[in-house]
C-alpha cells in the first residue's frame, strides 16, 4: 500500500493483499503473504483493530475509520486521530520507555498504525472484572502518568519544544469535543446519546442532573480541560487503554492526545479503578470479591503513592524547563522553597483529579460510552445498585474535592457507600 492512495477501510479479505508489500509488515511477520492469517479483534468505540499473523511472527493493524465505529456513520470523525496517536505513542516510547506498544509503520493517508502484537496481555478492565489481581499495575502505571505527565511540560521541555507541540496537538479538535461533550456535559442534561439503566436509576439520575452544585463542578472541571496546556495527556487513560500479563503493564490507543492538566489522566484512571470496585459486587457469583475490593483499594493507594513518588524525583532531578527554575530556588541555596512549590503544584493535581475521577464515574454511567465493568452485569437490579453508589461517590468526590485530603479519606468515602444497603 503506498500512501498516495485514497483512503480506504482495511477488512479482513484485503488486508493481506493491501499490504502485502508493506516492508515493516513483511520484515516482522514474513514475507509471503499468503500465509497471513487475518482476524479484526477492535472492541472499542472507534476504530479498526487486526491481528495479522504470519509464518515469523504477529502483528497489530490499527487503522482509524471517517466515522465513530460505535455510532456508526451518522457521526463523522476525522481520520487525523491516528497521526496524533502515532505521535504521542512516540513521546510517551521516549519520556517512559517499555511502556506502550512498539511502531513497525505509520501510514497517515490510510490513518493506520502498525504495532507490535501484545501477547499474553489482555485488557486491564477485563482482568479486573474477572478478579485477577495483578501485582505491578499500580507501579508500572504510576511511573508512566508521573514521566509522561512531567515529561511532556514546561517543568521539563524548553519552552519552544513544549510550544511547538502544543500547536501540533492543538488541532486534536474533534476528539477534545468528544470529551467536552461527553465526559463534561451531555451527563448533566437529558442528552440525545445518553443512556441509563432504567427504570431503576430514573430518580437518582433526575436528581444529578438537578444538582447545580454538581453542574458548576462539572463545567469548572470542563474549564481547567479546555484551558490548562499544562503537559501532553494520554487523555482516554481508562483501564480499556491499558494491556497487562501478570508482570507487565503497556498502555495503549492514545489518540485522544493534547496539552491538558495533569489531573486529568490520573483523575480517569482512579476513577476507573473506583469503579471497578464499586461493580466487583456484580461480579460476586464467580467468587467471593472482598480480597479483589482491598486489592483495588490499595491499588489506587500505591498508583497514586508512585506517581507523588516518581513526580517528586523528576522535579528535584530534572527540573530543566521555564517553571520553577532551579536559579530561582536550589541554586540560591533554596532548596526548601523548590519543596514548597512541588507541595503547591502536587496539591493542585491532587484537588483537580478528584473532580475529574467524579464525573469520569458519571459519564460512564449516565452518557454514551459506558463500561464493561457494570455494563457486563447482567442482573439489571444488581448493576443499578453498584451504578447508583459509584454515583454517589463521583457525586461526593467532585463536590467535595477542596475539603478531601488524603487517598485514605477518599477509600474510606468508597468502602462506606459500597457497604450502604437499599441503594
Ligand atoms: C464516541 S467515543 C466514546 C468514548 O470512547 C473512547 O474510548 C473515549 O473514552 C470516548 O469518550
Ligand atoms: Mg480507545
């Protein structure tokens, strides 16, 4: 496939012929491509995923489609997703190595990504709603939030390197809308893409959507996304982005890369966490889960512990960018004054990731995209029940963010609802 073709959707049928001449392909799976064996495996919202095996070897075809694959054509989406995907994997491969798939090719014509096949990972939500307890998650996601997210901002990049891709990933427009939208608002009024289980939520849901403080929240949560290029997010960091054996962690299909806030990857992803506690009671019929409900309550205790952790290094070693500078504290012998500016700056993530972890619950509750987590509990009882009191946790937690001072106090708020009988 040359890229002075016109874009056209890959299938199953084609793919071999269409790329069969494709060198990185052939280089890593074998050249003789009528040997290819060929299956589409994409289980997200937007794109097409194939696993391409050959005689030497496997790989991933990811190519993006002119429309949102969970929608359908009614809705139009750029097929650019794919070149911000392709250079943000490049940037997080470079500020956190070994922790995203390997780049054979980037086609951006055909808006498809060839990468390396990961096996025996699975997707870290479906471990999670099988009970499976991985050890290393915690560090190993923790570590890439703090280096991709200082890494990737004026703490660290010369300030025409951090500017310059900013305005490269500025023009993530329509995938930015897709968050404002959906994560920001369409939860908080009677949105047409919305949905819930119903009848049983109806109430609870009238409530939210009548909450003002919540709604205001909601929109200053919506204006530090919008306005705060702090650092090159992930920006879709939900455990549906993240593949896991027992000991190895790589994160995946950030295409919905731009300069935001910090808080806002490790908000999502805390929040994903929460929330596969707060459906782990959905899942009980296939084993006890009180072991994997403290599993995940001390996972987020350690996520968050590694990244303060990680974070604070980096500032103290690597603190060679415009904010902060080190000829203003260390090298006037003020070292205490670069601790107290780490304690502000980790103060602010930590403030603003709460609001963001409350209404990523929401969203997956109320809106468009939900979550296999709950959405895979077939008793529609049992899952209104775990969907109400992760609301109610999103609620508190969004709301409440200012007066919340530890991890602790925010797991303790997570244990009480879950144990709260009659929601
Ligand atoms: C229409 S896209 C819906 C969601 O899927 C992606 O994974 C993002 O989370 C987005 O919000
Ligand atoms: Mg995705």
């Amino acid at each position: 496939m040359t890229g002075k073709l016109p874009f056209e959707a890959l299938s199953v049928e084609t793919l071999a012929t269409r790329l069969g001449t494709n060198e990185a392909l052939r280089a890593k799976i074998g050249k003789d491509a009528t040997q290819w064996k060929v299956r589409e495996v994409g289980d997200g919202n937007l794109n097409l995923v194939f696993i391409v095996e050959g005689a030497s070897g496997t790989a991933v075809v990811k190519q993006a489609l002119p429309y949102v694959r969970l929608v359908g054509d009614s809705w139009p989406l750029p097929l650019k997703r794919s070149f911000f995907e392709y250079h943000a994997l490049t940037r997080q491969e470079a500020r956190a190595p070994g922790s995203v798939p390997a780049i054979h090719h980037f086609d951006e014509v055909q808006a498809l990504i060839i990468m390396e096949y990961l096996s025996p990972h699975i997707i870290l939500r479906r471990a999670l709603i099988e009970g499976r307890q991985l050890p290393n998650i915690a560090r190993d996601i923790g570590l890439f939030m703090a280096r991709t997210l200082f890494r990737g901002s004026d703490l660290s990049m010369t300030a025409r390197d951090r500017k310059a891709d900013l305005a490269l990933f500025a023009d993530n427009v329509e995938l930015c809308d897709i968050t404002e939208n959906l994560v920001f608002s369409d939860p908080y009024f009677d949105a047409k893409m919305n949905r819930h289980t119903s009848p049983q939520l109806d109430s609870l849901v009238a409530e939210l959507r009548a909450d003002r403080d919540l709604k205001v929240e909601a929109q200053r949560l919506k204006h530090i996304f919008a306005a705060n290029a702090e650092t090159l997010l992930h920006g879709d960091l939900h455990s549906g982005s993240i593949m896991v054996t027992d000991t190895e962690t790589r994160m995946i299909d950030p295409e919905f890369a731009f300069y935001g806030p910090m808080a806002f990857d490790v908000g999502m992803l805390l929040a994903n966490f929460w929330m596969s506690f707060f459906s782990q009671r959905g899942h009980e019929q296939q084993g006890k889960r009180d072991a994997m409900r403290a599993y995940l309550l001390d996972v987020i205790v350690e996520t968050w512990a590694v990244f303060r952790a990680e974070f604070s290094h980096l500032w103290r070693t690597e603190r060679t960018g415009m904010l902060y500078q080190k000829s203003l504290f260390e090298d006037q012998g003020d070292r205490l004054g670069a601790e107290q500016a780490l304690d502000h700056v980790l103060h602010q993530i930590w403030t603003d990731l709460l609001g963001f972890a409350g209404i990523e619950v929401h969203r997956r509750i109320l809106g468009l995209a939900h979550n296999a987590d709950f959405e895979t509990i077939a008793d529609e009882d049992l899952r209104a029940s775990c969907e109400a009191k992760a609301l109610k946790f999103g609620r508190h937690i969004a709301v409440n963010r200012r007066q919340i001072h530890s991890i602790d106090e925010v797991n303790n708020l997570a244990a009480l609802i879950e144990q709260e009988s009659g929601i």
